[in-house]
C-alpha cells in the first residue's frame, strides 16, 4: 500500500455541467463499497459559471476530496491537471454524467492489481435516457460513450483502435500512464488541440492515453466486471450534435495520427470532394438516410482537417528549414 493510505484517485472534469448530472455523479462515489479512506476524489473545474464550491461538492458525502481550477479551456488541458494531481498509483476518470455501480473502484483495483501488464481498461458502459430516443440514433452510441461487447475480457498491446481500447469515462489507468500522457500533451501541438472545448466537440485524448500505455509496454483491456451508466441528455441526441460529434471525431481522428508520427496522405481539394461523394453514397447504402449522413460527418471532418494541416506542413517545413540555416550559421 503506498504511504498516504490512497489505493486510487478518481479524477472528475467538470465544465458546466447541470448540478443534479455532477450530483448523480458523486453520489455514485460517494456510495462505493471501497473504503473512502482508500481513495481520494480530485476535481477539476474547467472555467464553469458559476465557479464550483468544494462546500457544494461535499454536500455530507464525507469524500476525501479536493477541488482544482484549470482556467485553460479544455477537456485534455483539464484532465493533465487532474493526473498531475492525483496523488494515487491508480487512476480513475469519471464524467461529471456518470454514474458508477457500487463495485466500480474496487473491482478496477483489484483488476489492476491482478494484472499487472494492464496500463488502462475500461468496461460496460451503458447508456441512461433523459427522453425517447430513435432507433437510428442508437447505432450511433459506441461514438458517445456507451458500449457493451459483452461478458469476456479483450486484452491488446495493438497500437490502434479496437475494442480494448477504453473510452475515457469510466478509464481505469496507471499514474506512469498518465505522466507519459501529460508528456505528449506537452510536446505536441495537435495533441493539445484533441479533446472537447466548450462548444467544440473534438475527441480523441482517450486514445491518447490508451496509446501512451503501448509506448510504456503495456496492454489495454475491455473488462466487462466494470459497469457503470452515462446519461445520455436529450440535447445530445438531436442529430444537429450528433453530426457536430461525428464531425470532431473525424478531424481529432486526423490529429491523433499526427501526434502518433503516422504520415498524413496529401489530397488536393478537388480529389477530396470527389472522395466525400463516394463516401456519403456508401453511408447511405449501408446506414439509411438519417444515420448515414450522420456517420458521413465523420469523413467530412476527416477531409477537413486533413486539408488543414496539408496547408500547414508546407509552411512548417519552411520555418523549420531557416531553424536549421540560422543554427548552422552560428556554427
């Protein structure tokens, strides 16, 4: 046991959200059967208006909890602060619209201690609706947030994405995970840009952390023990933000291959439209009308983006050329 007592930290990032979502949340917490003394709760307030009281937060959970402002908007920003705070070998990430069944941090410690090759995992996370909802927005929930690839383990040190691969709420990882995480945040410039901001709806920092663990020698892990509920808010599911979703996952999908180091294709403008046309006649095909033009979003953001950072490299290459003539003329 480590010498503060703390066996996990669970980290909550909360911006804006509604008091009864944050609430739910930490109650969930609060009602788990890990003693509290065993764990610490970090919150991160990510510029929310009003700002957050710890007094508020507490509310008689008797949580060993502290509450911790990161004024950089920003859900990656925002859990960097969190991991850097976390003062427990083990980690927790838990969305301010989760609601964790009673086992969940003792299971996730347990799982971490038995399996010691894990550097992250996840588990069943299912969805919870504020109002009746279309069956063909259900297809679309793996990109929200609820999954179940039901009740056997999958395990992988494969660097990309599969179904081992864990979502961010509910992620159970190493605090050495963590710190490699913060690193390539640092270092990276498109690694900042991941992650949701305010109203723009990118992604793709779980990825991220999922594949620092490769490149510490680690696996990732689907473990279905780990269940936990995310509400799915009314708002979320009217197809305008849905396709504002699928919109920011294909551009951080972009950006996650550029902080990886994978090359990034190049496509002119013309090519491209004639790329998303191909595209949204297989969607349609495949997905009907509603839910195709909806997953069309995703290769729309993908081009986009990938047009963006196209424009740059020339540009980049260029300012990295006169970096290197002016250190050599110093030589």
């Amino acid at each position: 046991m480590p010498e503060n007592g703390l066996l996990l930290s669970v980290v909550v990032v909360t911006y804006n959200t509604r008091p009864d979502l944050l609430a739910w949340a930490l109650d969930s917490i609060a009602q788990q059967s890990m003693p509290k003394s065993c764990f610490e709760v970090v919150v991160v307030d990510n510029n929310s208006h009003p700002p957050l009281a710890e007094a508020q937060l507490q509310a008689g959970r008797g949580l060993n909890l502290r509450l911790i402002r990161e004024t950089r908007q920003g859900n990656t920003f925002a859990r960097c602060t969190g991991i850097a705070a976390a003062a427990a070998p083990i980690l927790v990430f838990v969305d301010d619209d989760n609601h964790l069944d009673p086992d969940y941090l003792e299971t996730g410690y347990r799982i971490a201690c038995a399996q010691p090759a894990l550097g992250a995992f996840g588990g069943v996370s299912r969805g919870v609706f504020e109002a009746r909802t279309a069956e063909w927005k259900k297809r679309l929930l793996p990109f929200l947030g609820v999954r179940d690839y039901g009740p056997r383990p999958i395990t992988s040190r494969e660097d990309r994405w599969g179904e081992w691969e864990p979502i961010g709420a509910g992620m159970v990882f190493r605090k050495e995970v963590g710190a490699k995480f913060i690193e390539m945040v640092r270092e990276s410039r498109a690694a900042r840009l991941l992650g949701r901001k305010g109203a723009l709806l990118m992604s793709g920092e779980d990825s991220l952390i999922a594949r620092a663990a490769y490149r510490l020698g680690y696996a990732c892990s689907y473990q279905p023990e780990l269940k936990m509920s995310h509400c799915m808010k009314a708002r979320r599911m009217r197809a305008k933000v849905l396709a504002g979703t699928m919109l920011g996952h294909g551009r951080s999908y972009v950006l996650l291959r550029q902080v990886l180091g994978e090359p990034l294709e190049q496509i002119s403008a013309p090519a491209a439209l004639v790329e998303l046309a191909r595209r949204l006649r297989f969607r349609l095909r495949a997905d009907g009308v509603r839910a195709g033009t909806v997953r069309w979003c995703w290769d729309a953001g993908y081009f986009y983006q990938l047009r963006l950072e196209n424009r740059r490299a020339p540009q980049f290459l260029r300012q990295r050329e006169e970096q290197i003539a002016d250190i050599h003329s110093h030589t």
